[in-house]
C-alpha cells in the first residue's frame, strides 16, 4: 500500500502521516472581506451670527486691515511716534486713510456750514428769508435743492486741493533739503498726522446738529493739530537728519495751504468752482 497523497510505502493499518496531520489540522476558514461603513455626519448650518462673526474674524484678521488699525490706534495713543513712523512708509496705505478723511471733513464742514446759515440767516440755504425750525432746517439740509450737494461738492474740492498742494509743498521740501524721501512716505506722514483732527472733525460734526459754534473751534483745534504733526513726521522723512531747520520753509507751505483753503471759503476760488458743479449737475440731472 502507499500513501495517495505522498506515495510513501505503508505497512498494513499504518496511516502516512501527511495524511493524518492533514485530517487532524483544522479546516482554515476562508477571510471574508468586510467594508466599514461609515456614516457621514450631517452637515451643520451655522446660525447667521455665527456667520457674521466669521466674517467680521476673517476681515480683522486682513493684513491691510490690521496694520490700518495699528496706525489708527497709534495716531491716537502716541500721535508724534506713529506720525514719524509713518514718513518711513512706502505703502499705499495713505489712500485709504486719506479718502476717509476727506469724506468726514467734507461732511462735517457742510452741516456746520448750513447750521451757522441756519442760526445767523435762519435759513437751511443761506438766503434772507424768513426764520425756520430746525426740523424744517434738517429736512432742507437733506434736500437737494437747498443747495447741500454744491455745498459738499465746495467742502471735497477744497479738502482735495488742500490736501494735494500740501502733499506736493512737503515733498518739495524734502527734495530740497536733499531728504531723499518718496512721495508715497509724504502721503502716509500726512494722512496720519490728520487722523487726530479727523477725530476732531468728527467731534464738530456731531457738534454742527448741536451748536454750530463749538464745532468752529474744534476745526480751529483740527488745523493745529494737523499743522504740528505735519512739522514733527516731517523731521523724519527720508535719511539722516536736517543739516539747516526747514522751519521758515514749513511755514510758508502753511501760509499757501490757509491761502488757498481762505480762497476756497470765501468764494474767490469758489466762483469757478460753482460753475463747474452747476455745469457738472446740469449734465446728470
């Protein structure tokens, strides 16, 4: 006899041993292949203030947002620091700061401007008629035809000009003392020696609801505010330090600057200024 499976020669009764350890191991049970499932987990809705406080997180977290933020806080905290801070910038960071000022200062010099009408004139338009409320003088100061838009439209162009020869007399400065400082530097000292008297223009606006007077003197405090900053972050622009004082030199770019924003108010300048809005408004409307 021999083994079926290994061909070994057996003995009568003798059982080959692979055939034995074969029948004696257990049968292996074939693996069955099992895939998990997993449930997906339901999607959330975030509530709507959830939503708006992501929203205001992901705008706070903007870098061009937190370093405007930075420069707003430090012009409050250490005015003349961040001022000389400030002149070292290159950035465009002065556009932002520069539209917002000449926004509040336009507005705050229109209502202002209309309530002095109001309580010397007694009119919303500044004519000779008849004394008005001050409810009929807060809907005529939202009317068109009560003259505010030419008025703003006076505000903006002079804050503008102001604005753009003061930008263009500093940095005439600094090319003649040699400073070798860019424009963009003169505009960001600028916009950031004006965030103290924008605050103080916000302040005179509030005040133009009020009592128009007060609001007078806080443009008066605006001006200083705006004239002594300048004069400090103008030390620090370019390199080095001045070898002459530019005093004499600020002041006459002070004196232009008042000149022209004395033109603009008094309406030498601002003659040609109203024809052009009238032309300007007659165009669109």
């Amino acid at each position: 006899m021999y083994c079926e499976k290994c061909g070994k020669k057996l003995e009568d009764g003798e059982v080959c041993s692979c055939k034995a350890t074969a029948e004696a191991a257990p049968a292996e049970t074939p693996a069955v292949e099992t895939t998990a499932v997993v449930a997906a987990p339901a999607q959330q809705t975030l509530p709507d203030t959830q939503k708006l406080a992501d929203g205001v997180k992901a705008i706070g977290s903007n870098p061009v947002v937190t370093e405007l933020i930075s420069v707003i806080k430090g012009a409050f905290t250490a005015p003349v620091k961040q001022t000389g801070k400030s002149a070292k910038r290159t950035d465009i960071l002065w556009i932002i700061l520069a539209a917002v000022e000449a926004v509040i200062a336009s507005v705050s010099i229109t209502v202002v401007f209309r309530h002095l009408l109001h309580v010397f004139l007694g009119s919303a338009a500044g004519s000779m008629g008849g004394k008005i409320s001050f409810g009929d003088f807060a809907e005529g100061l939202a009317a068109m035809d009560a003259g505010v838009w030419k008025t703003f439209g006076f505000a903006i162009l002079g804050v503008l000009i102001m604005y753009v020869i003061g930008t263009a007399l500093m940095f005439i400065i600094s090319l003649i003392y040699k400073r070798n400082a860019s424009f963009a530097s003169v505009c960001n000292m600028l916009a950031t020696a004006n965030i103290p008297g924008t605050a103080l223009m916000l302040l005179a606006l509030i005040f133009g609801w009020i009592y128009a007077p007060i609001s007078v003197f806080l443009m008066i405090g605006a001006g200083a505010s705006v004239t002594v900053l300048s004069y400090m972050g103008m030390q620090k622009l370019g390199e080095g330090k001045f070898n002459t004082s530019p005093f004499w030199l600020y002041i006459i770019n002070t004196i232009i600057v008042t000149a022209v924003a004395t033109l603009i108010g008094t309406g030498f300048a601002g003659t040609i200024f109203e024809t052009m809005l009238d032309r300007l408004m007659g165009s669109m409307f």
